[in-house]
C-alpha cells in the first residue's frame, strides 16, 4: 500500500462523492474503484470503428476490344497503326 497525496479537480471530486453515497462506501474504497476501472478502460486495445468503404458503380459500356490478349491489335487500335 503506497500512501499519497493528490489534488483532485472539483468536478471529479464531485463525481467520487457521488459514488460513495451511491455505493455506501468509504472514500479509500470508491477512489480504488474508480482508479482500477480507468487503468483497466485506458489499457483495453482502443478499436477504431470504421466505415465500410464504397465504391459507387458506373456502367462504362460494352468493351471495344474483345479481348486484350493480343497487345499488337491492342496497341494498334489505341494509337492507331502508326504505333511501330
């Protein structure tokens, strides 16, 4: 047991006098309770909840090219057949 003393801000001393009463419980006790619960809630992995991301669709019409295996025909119809 480590004995110390500390300054508590008045809205928190509010809030463990507020837990005491509704607790019934000494003052040693409730501020044990409240530091535990906030050493415990401050070393949990913090999850970051993301949103999905999405990507609208757009349709772009039918292809031009059936397939692009062939890169010669490819290439001659992008650039025309000058592209040697």
């Amino acid at each position: 047991m480590v004995r110390t003393t500390i300054t508590i801000e008045d809205d928190v001393a509010t809030e463990i006098a507020r837990l005491q009463r509704l607790r019934d419980e000494g003052l040693k006790q409730t501020i044990n309770a409240v530091l535990r619960a906030g050493i415990a809630a401050m070393t949990k992995p913090v999850r970051k909840s993301r949103t999905p991301y999405r990507t609208a669709t757009a349709s772009l019409g039918k292809p031009r090219l059936k397939s692009l295996d062939n890169i010669d025909e490819v290439l001659s119809f992008g650039e025309g057949e000058a592209y040697r």
